[in-house]
C-alpha cells in the first residue's frame, strides 16, 4: 500500500496543497479498493497501480483544455477501461475540522450489519457507524486513503427545516479524528448548500474508480 495519498489527504484539510503549476503527480493506491483522481487548483492526483509512463502518455493526447485533462472524460475512460472499474459521478470534495461537544440533535446508532444504510455504506468504507435521527441518518466511515468520511440523508418528508445541515454538523462531533471528509454532486446544489453551511469547505473535485 501507498500513503503519499494520505499525505496529500492531510496536507490539504489544513490547507497545504499542490503547487498550482498545472502539473499531475501519479501515486500509487492507497488499498486494493481505491483508485481514482483528485484535481486540486492547477494540480491534479491521479492514483492508481497503473503505469504512470501509460497516465502521462493518455494526459498527453488528451484533447481540450490541459488543465482540466484528468478530469476529461477521455481521460476518465481510458482509464476505467485500463483498470476495468467504474465511475458514478465527479464529486466536489469538501472537508470541515471536528467540533467539540456533543450533537444538538437526538441520534440512535444503528448496529445491525444487515440494514440497507450499513450495509450500503460498507462497500465503499471501512469501520462504518450510522446514527438515525428523525426524518434522516448520518454515516461515517473510513474511506479512500483510510480518511474518516461522512454521508447523511433526509427523508422527502422532513425537508426544509435545516435537518440535513445539523446532520453534517453532527458528524463534526462524532468524528474520531481532527477532521471529517464529505463528497457532494456539483449538481445536487442542496447537497452543496447543506454541506458549506455546516462548515464544510470546498478543497477540489474527486473522481472515484469503483471495482466490480
């Protein structure tokens, strides 16, 4: 396994990034699970077990913009096929610090391994936890680079009163670390609104390759 994945993770979250010269580093994954792309401002990181001589040669010939290549879909293809996984979607990638205290909302921890939301989450993370709340659940997980993320859902019902917001922000204080990740859709703007308004800052956009 490599860990220059998780030194990029953590240099980022405390707002040390990449120098902004337009260049793409290639590490290796960080686990079997994990591959895929970060694009950071001007810097992009494209991790996987593939040649980088084969990234840098596909970068190369890829059309349009070369700022923007590692996240071109010509790029993201080539790729998915070298590596035979898939992709769900580019993610805008957000990161918040842990807050003290205990969250202001009632939160029951679902323990069966057999629910929908565990077994879901399991998939893509390692030492999953989920709380429900009324109307909604909060996730937190150990995912890419061994980074503790978090994934929440409201239910249709309970929208607009602010509970997906206090969700995110509860996972600022249930998680075990100095700092929880989140990933949301660019396009999925509520999603984007919630995260930033419980302190989740913007740090670059995610492309994850899905095995299987």
């Amino acid at each position: 396994m490599d860990d220059a994945l998780a030194r990029i993770l953590t240099a980022a979250a405390h707002g040390r990034f990449p120098p902004p010269d337009g260049s793409t580093t290639v590490v290796g994954q960080p686990g079997t699970r994990d591959a895929g792309v970060l694009a950071f401002t001007a810097h992009s990181v494209v991790f996987t077990d593939e040649d980088p001589g084969w990234v840098r040669s596909v970068l190369a010939g890829t059309p349009g913009d070369a700022l923007a290549a590692t996240m071109n879909p010509h790029f993201l293809s080539a790729l998915m096929a070298r590596t035979g996984r898939h992709m769900n979607t580019i993610d805008l990638l957000t990161v918040a610090d842990a807050l003290p205290g205990e969250p202001e909302i009632a939160l029951r921890e679902i323990e069966d391994p057999e629910h929908p939301r565990v077994a879901r989450a399991m998939k893509y993370r390692d030492e999953v936890r989920v709380w429900a709340a009324e109307g909604g659940v909060v996730i937190l997980g150990r995912g890419v680079a061994g980074r503790w993320e978090t994934a929440i859902e409201v239910a249709g019902e309970a929208r607009g009163r602010r509970l997906g917001e206090r969700l995110a922000r509860a996972a600022r204080q249930l998680v075990p670390d100095a700092v929880v990740w989140a990933q949301q859709s660019p396009g999925n703007a509520r999603s984007v609104r919630t995260f930033q308004a419980a302190g989740y800052r913007p740090v670059g956009s995610e492309a994850l390759l899905i095995a299987g």
